[in-house]
C-alpha cells in the first residue's frame, strides 16, 4: 500500500544489492523549504517525526513540514538510555505508556526498518518499606489495566541478574523488585531514522538546519513560522522540542510550567553478555542495562538544577560508579567509554503536557522529561489524531496544559522520578 | 560544577548549594485571582541565558541566596544592588525570602 521512493529494505534486497554492489539510496531526501504547509512540526526527534508519520499514514495528511535547528534525532531522541515499559503508577499513565508498549511490537514490521526492540523484561528494585509498597501498589494498578507486572523477592532478583550483590550486609539491601516482564530496550536512533525514512516515503518533508526563530500569531490564531531558511505560513503548529519546550512556546506567547534539567548517561566498554534485564534503582539514581553491541548503559537522575548545558561532570562519574558497584560489584574493573547529557523538560507532576493552547493552531508536545523516548509513538499517534480530527483523543485527555489552572495534576512522580 | 558567590562564605561550591527557583513576584493574597496564583505557583521563565535565581545555601550559613545564573554556562554573578542580601544582614529580611518579592522584580 505504502510507495517507497527508497524501496524496501529485506534480506533478499541485502543479498542482491550486496552482490552486485549497488548504493543504497538516502532514506529521506532534501528539499527546498515551501512557503506553506498544512501542519509544521519542530523538533525532529522521535515525537516530532512520529506525529508526521502517523499524520501521513493515518490521516492522508501529507502536506507537512518537520522542522529541526539542528540534525534529525539529536537531541533527547538520540542521547536517552532507550528504555521501554508501561508499569506505571496511575491508571491514566499505565493506559498510555501501555498503548505504546504496543506500538513498539510492531514498529519494526510497521516502518520496514529494525528497531531492534527487545522485551528483555525490567526490574526496579526497591531498598526500602517505602519502595516496597509503592512497588505492590503499582503492581496492582499495572494488573488492572492488564500490563504483565509482579513484586517479586531477593531471591528471584539473584536468578534474574547474576551478579546483583542481594544481601543484607550492604548499605541498601534489596528487598524486592517489581518486575515487569514485557519492557525493554529499543535501538533509538533506528526509532528516529525508522519513523524519519517512513514519513519521508509518505510525503512528509524533513527540514534539518532549518531553525525557528518566530511564530507568526494573530487574533490567538497561528499563521505562519518564521525560520532561518525564511517564513512558512501554516495553520498549525506542533511544539515537539523537549528541553526546548519552553523557548518554543515563549515564541507564540505561551508560558509554561516546566523547568530545563541535564540528566548525565554513561556507556562502558563491550563485555560478554551477562545482564538480560533492565535494572532500576530508585533509592540508588541509576538505571542499568545491557545494549546488544555488550556495553552497559548507565543513566541517572536529572541534575539537581536547571540548566541548558550539556556537558558531563566528574561529580556525575564518581557518584555513578559508587552506586553501579553497590549493585553490581564484580564489574569494578569496566571502564567506561564516554559520557553525556540530555535535556530533560521537567513539570511538577512528573507527567507530559500535550494538546491545545490557549493560542489556536499551536499544539504542544511537551513535559517529556526522562520518559519521553519510551512514549513516542504513542504521543506521535494522539497528536496526529489532535490535528487531524481537532479532538482530543481520551488517551491524553489527562495530560493538557489547563490542567495546571485548575489544579488537576497527574501525580506519577512515584513512579517515573528515577529519584523518588 | 561551578562555585556561587555565598554574601555571608564567600565562593562556594554549588554542591553545598541547594536550588530554591526563579526569583519572581508573589500576587497579593487579598487581590489575586485563581489563575495568577497557579500561575506564580508553576510557570517558569526557563530562559537559555540569564535568569535571576535564588539558591539555599544548605552546607554552610543556610541563609538564601540571590544571583544571576547563565543556564547554558553555569557561570555565575552576584544580583545587582536592589538585591535583599547585599542590602545587609537583616534577620527579617532574610527570614521572610521567597514570602515577600515586593523588591525583585526590578532583576533585569
């Protein structure tokens, strides 16, 4: 049903372009900037580009401009630990993150790219009594809203992760995990070529080195954006920039409620396979897992500040390790290879802003903080259904900006703040 | 990691540092409708650049502190002069900080 301008990737078009040493042509192509487009979206991560792909492939709504100041998948979209689970705390949340759980499995077949998604199952353990009844309680909710989720004991932990140090001698001792079989990791720059390749072959035109300076806004009415590359006139614009969010918005006059944080990651050298989970540790700020390639990716809490810069600290490292070898203390002889930060859009509530503003045409997609990879083809899905039948879909209901007026928040820092 | 020029330690590490916010003026209770409270309560300037902000020095005189921070460098400088700390060491000034924002918003 879909033309692909860039043709189908398969093992027999593998074989045959092998052997006959053929190029394989651009994924997505270049184009001048048009003077007007149905839909702008910026940001050309995997929000942005998941909402033009879903705008095209659902809603026969081609006629769209993905914007980006930068390169495709560069920002949060490319530096996140690729994490992927729905064992949430609210039921709202659980339904959500749950619908793009179900994205993900057929993401790959969906685009015809490898997203490698891997159901390795996820594991966050807890060190307290605290933890421990947050754990039940999510698991509960989890259950429920039919996700796969279990507390399980010490025990269970040692047989799902050999070298998980579970005694009691230690400065926190594990006292269970809530386990949640079906999450895992993605490959998330095949996510953002995957979705960006797909768009393209649809139509959707991707702007990169394309910035926007302005947002054109008359009566409360969005007409146009104005760009580097010079202005586009457009109805509708949709805000996908994560840590960006509120420089965006502050373009069309729109404040919001979310404060800019850096969170540090590390990934260390490739070692044998030996770690099948994912592993979180709340009380400890890290989260832990093994890519395909044998590197160990380690991720941490936001900074305890809020900044735009992106470079890693030394206090990060050191404070890294000491937490990764309480869990783990045979692999104190890794090292690591390098060190990043990403931008994180946090709110109060620990949960996404999405839907209308007060200005007509300009949509946000906002408020991703440190869960915003794992949530993109949903969000992608319920923005094009945004645009496209002008309704909010009940999925995001929860989620808009006025929920802040009338004092209606989510309440999910129990179960997404790494640091709670 | 950067250092913040404490009025009362002299410069500090950040780490001793907790961060309190934005500096911004807080509605008069007796006038202010629903949405400006929710309003002061949870929208943010967030700027990439200078923002004027307040930090509790938790590690050291535990006293608020005021300064001007740019969020992309972390460099850090002392608020200008309308500031309530360098105006001196006013237990009641800095017992009522965040409480009363009559003089801030003056902050370029």
């Amino acid at each position: 049903m879909k033309r692909r301008p860039q043709g189908t990737y398969s093992a027999v078009g593998l074989v045959g372009r092998g052997l006959a040493h053929r190029e394989w042509p651009r994924a997505w192509r270049r184009h001048d900037l048009g003077p007007a487009y149905d839909v702008v979206v910026i940001g050309a991560g995997v929000h942005g580009l998941a909402t033009a792909y879903y705008l095209a492939a659902k809603h026969g709504i081609r006629n769209v401009a993905v914007l980006d100041k930068g390169y495709l998948g560069g920002g949060g979209s490319g530096r996140n630990t690729a994490i992927v689970r729905s064992n949430y705390l609210t039921p709202d949340g659980v339904r959500f993150y749950d619908r793009s759980v179900k994205l993900y499995e057929r993401l790959a077949a969906d685009l015809n790219f490898n997203v490698m998604f891997s159901q390795r199952g996820h594991l966050t353990l807890a060190h307290n009594d605290g933890s421990m009844r947050t754990m039940r309680w999510r698991a509960e909710v989890n259950k429920l809203q039919g996700v796969n989720s279990e507390v399980i004991g010490p025990d269970e932990i040692a047989e799902l992760v050999p070298f998980m140090d579970v005694s009691a001698e230690t400065r926190y001792p594990i006292l269970g995990a809530l386990y949640h079989p079906p999450g895992g990791t993605v490959r998330h720059d095949a996510v953002n070529w995957g979705y960006a390749r797909a768009a393209d072959a649809l139509g959707v035109q991707i702007h990169q080195d394309t910035e926007v300076v302005g947002i054109d806004v008359e009566d409360q009415q969005v007409r146009g954006v104005e760009t580097t590359r010079g202005y586009v006139s457009t109805p509708t614009v949709v805000s996908c920039t994560a840590g960006w969010s509120s420089l965006v918005s502050a373009l069309a006059g729109v404040r919001l409620p979310i404060s800019t944080h850096p969170l540090q990651a590390a990934v260390t050298e490739p070692v044998k396979m030996f770690l099948e989970t994912v592993v979180v540790s709340g009380t400890l700020h890290v989260y832990v897992s093994q890519t395909d390639r044998g590197e160990l990716v380690f991720g941490a809490s936001t900074d305890p500040y809020p900044s735009y810069s992106t470079r890693g600290s030394l206090e990060f490292t050191e404070e890294l390790a000491g937490h990764v070898l309480a869990l783990m203390p045979a692999i104190a002889k890794l090292r690591l290879l390098r060190q990043w930060a990403g931008l994180c859009d946090m709110t109060p509530d620990f949960s996404p802003i999405m839907g209308a503003t007060p200005v007509q045409g300009f949509l946000l997609d906002a408020g991703w903080g440190t869960y915003g990879f794992k949530a993109g083809p949903v969000a992608g899905e319920s923005m094009a259904e945004l645009v496209a039948t002008g309704r909010t879909p009940d999925l995001i209901a929860p989620f808009g900006l006025d929920r802040f007026a009338e004092g209606r928040l989510v309440g999910e820092k129990g179960a997404a703040a790494v640091g709670h | 990691m950067f250092r913040i020029p404490c009025p009362h330690c002299g410069l500090r590490s950040v780490s001793e540092f907790r961060h309190v916010g934005e500096r911004r003026t807080r509605p008069d209770a007796a006038t202010a409708t629903p949405a400006q409270w929710r309003a002061y309560l949870y929208e943010q300037d967030n700027v990439a650049g200078w923002s004027s902000e307040s930090w509790y020095h938790t590690f050291g005189c535990r006293r608020f502190v005021d300064v001007e921070r740019h969020t992309v460098t972390n460099e850090v400088r002392p608020a200008p002069a309308t500031d309530r700390d360098t105006a001196g060491v006013d237990p009641a000034a800095a017992g009522s900080a965040d409480s009363d924002g009559a003089d801030v918003d003056s902050t370029p």
